[in-house]
C-alpha cells in the first residue's frame, strides 16, 4: 500500500535525512578507514565485528536524529500550571436510609 506524504511529511523526511547523513558521516569515515587498512586475514571475525559496531551507531544516530526533530516539532510554551496535589479522600454524601 502506497501513502501519499503530506507536504510537512516530505518535509521531516528532508531533514530528517540531512541530520542523519550529518551525524553519520564520521561513522561512516571510520568504516572506510578500518577496511582500507585491515589486512585481508582480519577481514572478517574481529573484523566484521568492528565494522557491525560502527554502522549500529548509525542506526542509533538515526533514532536519535528522529527524536530530536520530534523534540524541537512543538513551538509552545511550557505549561505554568502547578502539579495537582494529592487527591483529597472521597466522603460519603449521601445519607442513610430510615
């Protein structure tokens, strides 16, 4: 099923993508960095393993990337009204039967 966006969505989208190929371009130059210069025998096991922890970062950049799009979405104020008290106890109000 096909979802058209709405103009706000492809907005997001837009930056959402940007502060995510923001926050994961280091991540990504380490990656490159390492397999140029792991020898082939270290390729893959610890290898493998190193890059895996590296890209996961991404995703979590991505995540976060979300999160504080969502954060920064609402331009109002902070409410000012007090926290309620605890609830007073509840009395019976009506009366008894005869």
């Amino acid at each position: 099923m096909v979802r058209t966006k709405t103009p706000e969505q492809v907005n997001q989208t837009r930056q959402l993508t940007e502060d995510i190929r923001l926050q994961s371009a280091e991540i990504l130059q380490e990656v490159a960095d390492f397999l140029a210069a792991v020898p082939d025998e270290e390729l893959f096991g610890d290898g493998e393993f190193i890059v895996r922890n590296k890209v996961l970062k991404i995703v979590a950049a991505a995540f976060q990337a979300r999160v504080d799009q969502k954060k920064t979405a609402t331009t109002d104020r902070a409410s000012t009204v007090r926290i309620a008290a605890k609830p007073q106890a509840s009395t019976d109000t009506a009366s008894e039967a005869p």
